[in-house]
C-alpha cells in the first residue's frame, strides 16, 4: 500500500466528524489557491484539495498552469509527478486507477 492508499484508508477510520476535521486542517495547508489554474468561483465555493477530494465540480475547466508538483502536500504523501492538474484531473486515487 503506497502514502496515498494509507493515507486515504485512515480518513475512512474516522468518524464523518472527525473526517472532516481532518481534510479543513489539510486545507488550511492547501497552495491551490495560489495556483494560476484556481479562479475566482473555486475560491468562492471552497474547492481545495483535489488530491484528495477529486477534481472541482463546476469551476475549474481550463488549466492556466499547475503547481501540484511541488506541493507539500503531495510531495509528503509521496504522489510523485506522474499526476497532476487535480482540480481538472481528479484525486491521485482516480488518476491512478
């Protein structure tokens, strides 16, 4: 089981409470929206994660450029750089399926 699988099996250990505890302290540590492909109606609805979470529902459509490769975030799950443009792409997790 890689960073990804182990890190997402541990979410669903969790209470929904405490689930969602968790994902608000990592978006706090989110650089998406200082990602030139994050506009206005991601930042309104709240999107972030999309590592985790999958790709934005309504609001992203366009890549402008992509900062998830040097994310912290990614690079401490270890997500590599083989998978990228999460907000348009889906989590690692649908990428790597």
């Amino acid at each position: 089981m890689d960073d990804i699988q182990e890190f997402c099996r541990s979410l669903e250990d969790l209470t929904p409470e405490e689930r969602d505890e968790e994902l608000e302290r990592f978006k706090s540590q989110c650089i998406c929206p200082i990602c030139p492909t994050y506009n206005d109606c991601a930042k309104k609805e709240g999107e972030l994660l999309f590592c985790i979470i999958g790709k934005s529902d309504e609001c992203i459509k366009d890549r402008n450029d992509c900062m998830c490769p040097p994310c912290p975030f990614a690079r401490r799950l270890d997500f590599g750089a083989v998978h990228n443009t999460y907000c348009i792409r889906g989590s690692e997790l649908e990428q790597k399926k």
